[in-house]
C-alpha cells in the first residue's frame, strides 16, 4: 500500500494567518492526491481534487500544489470555519489510502 | 441533491455479521462507482471497499483479511457492506461516498455515516 504521511498532526493559528499542510507519498503519485475537510460530527467535504483544483464551491483562499510525492495544502487567510481536520487522499493506486489529519485549531 | 442515507449499524459481539445499506437519491446511482470509508473513534477515515458502477469489479483494503463484501442494487439505488466475523477493531463510523464524476478520482459526496460498535 502507498503511504501517506501528513505534517503536522496538529496546528494551532491565528484569525487571517497563512497556513500550510503538508502530505508526502511513500512512492510518486503523479498529481493523484485529493484534499478533504471533516468539521467535528460531521461528513468529510472535498476541497481540492488532482492536486490542486479546487472544488465547485469551495473558497479561493484554499489552494492546493505538488506533485511525485510532496505536496501541500494552503489556507491563505485562516478563517473561525476553517477549524477542522483535513486529510489528504492518494488514488494512484486501486487501493486508496489516507493520511493520518491535520487537526487545525484557532488561536 | 444528492443525498446518501447508511442505515444498519449497531453493536453486534466479535466474530459475527452485520450488513450496511445506503440509500442514494438525487443522482443517477447506476452511473457510479460507490465507496465505502471508515472512520474509528477519534482516528482517521481508512478507505474500506470500491464497486463499480455495474457492480462487476470490487476492492478492497488488505486490512479486511476477506472479512466484508461491497455490493449493490441499482434497481434500488442502494449500495451495500456484508461485514462478517467482525472484530473489535472494527468498531468505527462507516460512510458511503461517491466518486466523483470529473476525475473518477475522489470521493465529492457522503452519506452521515452510520455507527458499528463491535463489543462482547
């Protein structure tokens, strides 16, 4: 199975700052890597899809880029809706398989 | 819309079974592949099973050792999850996903998810 690896588990950031999320593949995946957001309670949501498209929808401060096996996720302005756990997502593989999250908190 | 409905779980002892229906509607059921994702208490999603949109090619993840069958009833726009000798560690909300139609890639709609509690 391909590994993912996310960095960090967790991230504590303030109302408008930048943040970045990082996913790493045990082996090259090409661009086949999907963001999602999961709210407390609730069902995950597709943020960004092949990398870095983002999702009908889906605020433009949320943006996605990499490719082989780095790749990140960034909020450009972090906003109080934002606190979640987000995950990336391999499908080069028939198998997929997650990462582990990245909890993000608000300061 | 698109709206996906799990029903059937519960709390069933180690080493029995238990089946998962979800229900879809507001979308041409028959024209996806389905998924379901699991999640454990306080973990992350673990991708469990895929079936294609006729039903002829499943998957699954190696960790089920052969334990659970997807299938589907696209008569009924209902998909499926045979669980069988059911372990401790499968305790875990359990959702079923779409795939998503642009890349075939992803997953763009989930159902609520419903809870399987695996506990003597």
């Amino acid at each position: 199975d391909i590994q993912m690896t996310q960095s960090p588990s967790s991230l504590s950031a303030s109302i408008g700052d930048r943040v970045t999320i990082t996913c790493r593949a045990s082996q090259r995946i090409s661009t086949y890597l999907n963001w999602y957001q999961q709210s407390p309670g609730r069902a995950p949501k597709l943020l960004i899809y092949t990398a870095s498209s983002l999702q009908g929808g889906v605020p433009s401060r949320f943006s996605g880029s990499g490719s082989g096996t780095d790749f990140n996720l960034t909020i450009s302005s972090l906003q109080p809706e934002d606190s979640a756990t987000y995950y990336c997502q391999q499908s080069f593989s028939t198998l997929w398989t997650f990462g582990q999250g990245t909890k993000v908190e608000i300061k | 819309q698109v709206q996906l409905v799990e029903s059937g779980g519960g709390v069933v002892q180690p080493g029995k079974s238990l089946r998962l229906s979800c229900v879809a509607s507001g979308f041409t059921f028959s024209s996806y592949a389905m998924f379901w994702v699991r999640q454990a208490p306080d973990k992350g999603l673990e991708w469990v099973a895929v079936i294609t949109s006729d039903g002829s090619t499943t998957y699954y993840a190696d960790s089920l050792e052969g334990r659970f069958s997807i299938s589907r009833d696209n008569s009924k726009n209902t998909l499926f999850l045979q669980m069988n000798s059911l372990r401790t560690d499968d305790t875990a909300v359990y959702y079923c996903a779409r795939e998503f139609a642009v890349t075939n890639d992803a997953l763009d709609s989930w159902g609520q998810g419903t809870l399987v509690t695996v506990s003597s």
